[in-house]
C-alpha cells in the first residue's frame, strides 16, 4: 500500500514528512556501485538535473576537496535465548570497545524486558549476562571471558536496517555492499551510505581530474536514527565517536583558505566536521585534528562553517538527516527534489540513488 504522507511545510512534524511508494525502497543495490543515478540540486540556480554516479566528476564543483567518513559498519546483531525461559532475544552492540572489553551496551528487543543479572544464551557456547538496564531496551551484556571484538567476529551479523527484508538473513553480497571501499575504522551500527557508491575506480578517476579526496571518521550510532517526534527544537541527538586526523585537517584547512569547495560524503562527514567545532572558543571555523564525541543536531536556520556541498542519498521521513539536508539546500528546494525522485522513480534509502547538493 502507498504511503499518504506528503511534505507539509505548515508545521514542524509535517516538514519532514513525504510521500513514498513503498516499492521505491531499494532492496538490492545496483549491480555496480556506481552504476547507482545521481540527481544533481543546484542551490543557486533551483535546477535539477539527472545523471549516474560515476559522472560525478561532471558535477562537481571544480577542484572540490570531497570528505568522506571511513568508519566500518561492525557485525553488530546477535541473536539467542533467554537462560531458563528460553525467549528470543536479539541484540545490537553499540560498539567493540578497545578490544579488551567483556562488556558492551546493547540494545535488545525480546517478548519481556531483560533484568540485571540475567543470562543469554548465544551460538557456539557464547553466554552473556545482563550486567545493568539502562533504560527500556537498552542495557550492558558482559561475555566474560570472551571479549566484544571476540564475540562479534565469531557470531555476529551485519545490522541491515529493518526496511531491508532478509528473512534469512544477510546474504553474502550484502556484507560486502553494506561496506564502504574505503572503510577503514570499525565502530559503526549502520553504514554512511553516501560512500556506498564510490568504487576505488571511481576514486582514482576523481583524482586524475583534479579532485582531493580525504577521510575523517564517525561511528554512526542509533541515535542517527532516532525520528524527530512534534518540535525540532525539542529533539537531541545522542553522542557519536568522531576523529579528524592531521592529513585530513590539513587538507580541509588548505580548501579553506584557498576559497575550494569542499564537499561532505554523507551526513555523518558533515556531523563530524560541524561537530568538532562546537566547544571550539574561537570565532573562527578551523578544521583541527582531534577526537571527540557529538550531539550536534543540525537542522534548518542552521549555518554551516565547515561544508561547502553534499553527497547524500535518500533518507527516512522524519529524520535528521533529512532535516540536514534541508538545512544545507533549503526546505522547498528539498522539497521539489524528493518529489522528483518519487516521480522519477528513482531507489531511496541505504541500497538506493544518490543526490548532490552544490
């Protein structure tokens, strides 16, 4: 059944909602990532245009310095049993610590709430106990004596998001379509999609016209996902894990200075360079080399210091990361573009088409 749901600029909640065929979800990716179409939002102009990814060269701005996130989506889902009742549970570990962790957050689903102290069965012998509830759905598995890292690379299974129906679970191509080229640091529960296209043919072509390329690293969290229920003023962004490292923070710096466009690959890209300025004393927006975590919800009225352009694909209703990318292009303009997409049927979400916004 098609969804009702239309933009509706007259209020908060109603900005970021649209309408979206429920077969325009992707399900696969394209055959070759960057075989994937590209639409192209002019934010001077107001036009569209349409193209495939691997021209992305065409449509850049000239000499873009573009900045991509290199963190690696981690096997996070685990799936067991209750000791005694035997009840399903699953579980996502929201990261694999420092490699020497027994002990991890997670968030759970099973028939009734877990309680401290009890004790989940996994494959291959794995047990765990509930070392504290955190709050509803969320709580702190110990697997002692095995490690987090230990765990997830003997049993765990890559988090496709839900709209992505594997009833036998992920499928071999998904493991590696589900992974940036240039994934390189693990933490992630879900990929910056954005990256999905490249191929490292892609890349090398985008260097030989004369594009930069670097990476910064953010480990995208559920909270990326959480949807904007009533104001969005009212909505906060849980924390998630950023570095910036001196290669890249010189580049971005030297982009700056030198008046070059510089271009986010994904939403978490933006967050992580946006971010890193937000306990900054300074007025002015540096890029700098560092580690740090940010809750920073960008939305429109918001005014980017750091990021020029955007590559994106197409994102949830009542999201942030809508609600982001409204903010960089503005909210009728965005507007326009989903409305296009649905009608040129163009593949939303993580395996979908891709938009960018110069």
């Amino acid at each position: 059944m098609e969804s009702t749901k239309h933009f509706s600029p007259d209020s908060e909640a109603g900005l970021l909602d649209y309408r979206l065929p429920p077969e325009l979800i992707a399900q696969t990716p394209a055959p070759v990532r960057d075989e994937s179409r590209l639409m192209i939002v002019d934010r001077a102009s107001g036009d569209l245009h349409h193209a495939r990814f691997g021209d992305l060269a065409a449509w850049l701005p000239p000499g873009a310095l573009l900045v991509a996130n290199d963190s690696k989506v981690i096997p996070a889902r685990l799936h067991g049993r209750k000791i005694g009742s035997g009840g399903a549970v699953e579980a996502l570990l929201l990261g694999v610590g420092d490699g020497t962790d027994t002990r991890a957050l997670a968030l759970t689903r099973s028939s009734k709430g877990l309680r401290a102290g009890q004790s989940l069965a996994f494959a291959q012998g794995i047990t765990a106990v509930v070392d504290g509830v955190v709050e509803q759905g969320r709580c702190v598995l110990d697997f002692a004596p095995h490690t987090v890292a230990r765990v997830l690379a003997l049993i765990g299974e890559l988090p496709l998001p839900p709209y992505i129906h594997r009833p036998d679970g992920p499928s071999p191509q998904d493991v590696e379509r589900y992974q940036t080229v240039y994934a390189r640091s693990p933490g992630s529960v879900a990929a910056p999609t954005a990256g999905l296209h490249f191929t490292r043919d892609l890349l090398e072509r985008l260097q030989s016209h004369g594009f930069e390329f670097t990476k910064v690293t953010l480990h995208v969290g559920p909270g990326t996902f959480i949807p904007v229920r009533g104001s969005l003023s009212h909505h906060h962004m849980e924390e998630e894990h950023f570095e910036i490292g001196q290669e890249a923070a010189e580049k971005i710096r030297g982009a700056r200075g030198d008046g070059i466009p510089v271009v986010a690959v994904g939403t978490t890209a933006v967050r992580a360079l946006e971010g890193s300025l937000q306990d900054r004393t300074c007025g002015e927006a540096i890029a700098q080399a560092g580690v740090g975590r940010t809750s920073l919800f960008i939305q429109p009225g918001y005014r980017f210091q750091l990021v020029d352009g955007l590559v994106t694909n197409f994102h949830l209703p009542g999201s942030t990361l809508l609600a982001l990318v409204m903010a960089l292009a503005g909210e009728g303009l965005v507007r326009r573009a989903y409305e296009t997409a649905v009608a040129e049927r163009y593949r939303f979400y993580s395996f979908g088409d891709a938009m960018l916004i110069r």
